[in-house]
C-alpha cells in the first residue's frame, strides 16, 4: 500500500507515476522491472519514490490492485442479472465480462499475462493477496446456482471454486498456446466453451 505521501500528491502527478509504472510493469517481467526507468519518466527523484513506497514490490502491488479493482467494475453488471439466469450462462457472461476487460485495457491485460509466468515468487504473494476476492465472488455465483437448483447442495463451495478459478486459468493458458500471436480476442470463447460444457456435462 503506497504511503500517504503518496496520496497527497496531486492527482495529475499520481496519475503520471502510475501512468509510467504501468508502462513498464507492461514492458517488463518484475524482476527487470525498473525504478530508475519509472522515476526518470515520471520526472520524480528516487529518494521521492521512496518517499511515496516502500519499493518496488510495493508499487507493482498497488497497481494490481487497481488492476483488480477495474476489472470487477466490468464484471459487476453481469453479476447483478445472475437472478436471471442459469449458474452456467451467468458464468459465461461473467467471464465474456473479463475478456472485455482485457480487450479494452490491453496494458492491464499485459501485466496480467506476465505475472502468470513470473517465476520470482511473487505470484504466490499476489495470490494469497487477491485469490480470497476471486474466491468469494465465484462462491456467490455457485451459492445462487444452488439456489436456483443448478448446482449441487452437498458442494464444497470453496473447493469448487478455487478448482474452477485453476481451470479456467489453465484454459487461458491453453488458448495463447495456440493463438499465440493473437493476443486477447474474443476467440477466447470457443476454449471456455469447452470449459464450460466440461463442467455442465462431465467428461463421461
């Protein structure tokens, strides 16, 4: 969490520090990552940096938590018709949600994509930061399928959810497998399709 330093800046010098930070969180793995690189963009002294963070981890933190934070706006509207709906299509709505997301914010989507391959460790710190949010926003959605009668009653709740939190990361993985030139399309679709079949059917 920035210090309060930080947040007594003004907006316009927030918003170009966190501007650059973006640039290059996009740009780089965090282990290259820079502070002098975003200093020297954002015109700021690296003593300040350190007057607004504790370092970078710190910094990449916040920025995911803005990330995530974003992300839930576009994923609120689909949630809000989940009454309306079956669990497996409000699930398909949910995820087409995030998927736009990633197509309208391409530099987020990018931090994303690099910080599912980052090997420092830090991934785990981020999890166990963000996974308990993703968690209980899948667990509700399951909680309505229940109520609806589109989900099992005896299910381990959290257990469905943090499998299907894996899986659905796993098929991401899968698709820039093969698209990999691509990058974030609706193309998305046709694998979590599958997914979603995988989870409404079975595999018997």
């Amino acid at each position: 969490m920035p210090k309060q330093t930080f947040f007594n800046l003004p907006e316009e010098k927030r918003e170009r520090i966190l501007g650059e930070a973006v640039a290059e969180f996009k740009d780089y793995d965090y282990d290259v990552a820079s502070i002098n690189r975003i200093v020297e963009r954002s015109g700021i002294s690296k003593g300040s940096f350190y007057q607004y963070f504790k370092d970078k981890e710190d910094l990449y933190l916040h920025i995911m938590s803005i990330i995530g934070e974003k992300k839930i706006q576009y994923l609120t509207p689909s949630m809000m018709n989940f009454a309306e709906v079956n669990f497996y299509d409000a699930l398909r709505e949910m995820y087409r949600a995030g998927i736009e997301f990633a197509l309208e914010n391409p530099d987020y989507a990018e931090i994303g994509n690099r910080m599912m391959k980052d090997t420092s460790g830090l991934l785990q710190k981020i999890r166990e930061t963000f996974t308990p949010k993703g968690d209980d926003m899948f667990i509700a959605l399951l909680q309505k399928g229940q109520e609806n009668g589109d989900v099992r009653a005896d299910l381990d709740l959290r257990l469905v959810a943090k499998i299907m939190i894996g899986m659905q990361i796993s098929v991401v993985e899968y698709y820039f497998e093969k698209h990999q030139d691509e990058g974030y399309s609706m193309k998305i679709m046709e694998e979590l399709d599958k997914f979603f079949d995988l989870i409404r059917n079975g595999i018997s």
